[in-house]
C-alpha cells in the first residue's frame, strides 16, 4: 500500500494511506486537486487512479464527535445511521425515498456543525426531526411521534393525528 509521511508541529509523524479506487480497488493515486471545502472545515481532494484513470472525490475532515445528552443524563456519540434507521422505521411503505431521509439527517447534522456545539440534547434533535417531518409526510410524522414521545394508547396515537389535521 503507498503511504506519505507528514511531520506535525510537534515532530510526531503521521502515515497517511491513499484512497482505494471506488472502481478498481487499486490504492495507486494521485492528488490533482485539493481546495476548502464546507466553509473551511474540510478539504476536498479530487483523485485520480493510476490503475484505471479513474477520478474520484475525496474529503478530509477534523473528527470532532458531536454527543447527545439523553433523557437520562447519559451521553452517546451522534449516529447519523441511528437517525437515518429511525427515520427508515418511521417511513416504511411510505413514498418518501432514502435519499430525502438522508437529506434530512444530513442537513440536521449540518446545523449542528455550524452550531459549533460539542453537545446537543437528544430531545432538541428529536424535535428538528418531528418538524421536518411533518413537512415530508403526515404518516410517517405520527409513527415517529409515537416513539419520540412514547405514546401508550391509541388515543394518543388520534390526538396526534387529529392535532396535525387541525394544523393544516
């Protein structure tokens, strides 16, 4: 495998191990173009395989978790695939694609990027979701609102609906 040694500030040193071509599996590349990306928060790096010419975009992002602080206190890293599962669950036979799913989490987890914060409580993302939920589809609202707020009849279940109807 190509690696490439970086020397830190520190004169601790980093190996850095090349992308794997998405179309060969080659790990042979080329940098031909690097730029900001994300208002400065990452770098984006356009490739190009040597084994198959085949370009490709990469970024490069400083890892700094976002926690969610949960009802309970305790704290878990943010799952973008938590949400999406969640919201799969919440969609199921619905006509609402993956990739408005995906969307959606992403431009929540995008919010918190530009927040800058380091912890988020799990009840302020839940309620971002049930609002652009309600924007997407009205089914899929009340499943999640079900769980979300912990429905335990089915009265519940008709308040919900009738209070989006009403909101309509």
């Amino acid at each position: 495998m190509v690696t490439s040694t970086l020397c830190c500030a520190n004169n601790s040193t980093l190996r850095i191990l090349t992308m794997i071509c998405p179309k060969c599996g080659s790990t042979n590349d080329k940098v031909i173009d690097s730029r900001s990306a994300h208002n400065g928060r990452a770098i984006r790096r356009r490739r190009e395989c040597y084994g198959c010419s085949y370009r490709f975009t990469t970024y490069e992002t400083i890892e700094a978790p976002l926690q969610v602080i949960k009802q309970d206190g305790s704290r878990e890293e943010f799952s973008k695939e938590k949400l999406v599962n969640g919201l799969r669950r919440a969609c199921h036979k619905r006509p609402v694609s993956i990739s408005v799913i995906e969307d959606l989490v992403m431009s929540i987890q995008h919010h918190f990027e530009q927040t800058h914060l380091r912890e988020v409580p799990a009840k302020e993302i839940g309620g971002m979701i049930m609002d652009k939920l309600r924007e997407i589809d009205d089914v899929a609202y009340v499943r999640f609102a079900s769980v979300y707020r912990k429905f335990t009849d089915a009265t519940q279940f008709a308040d919900a609906a009738h209070k989006l109807k009403t909101s309509n």
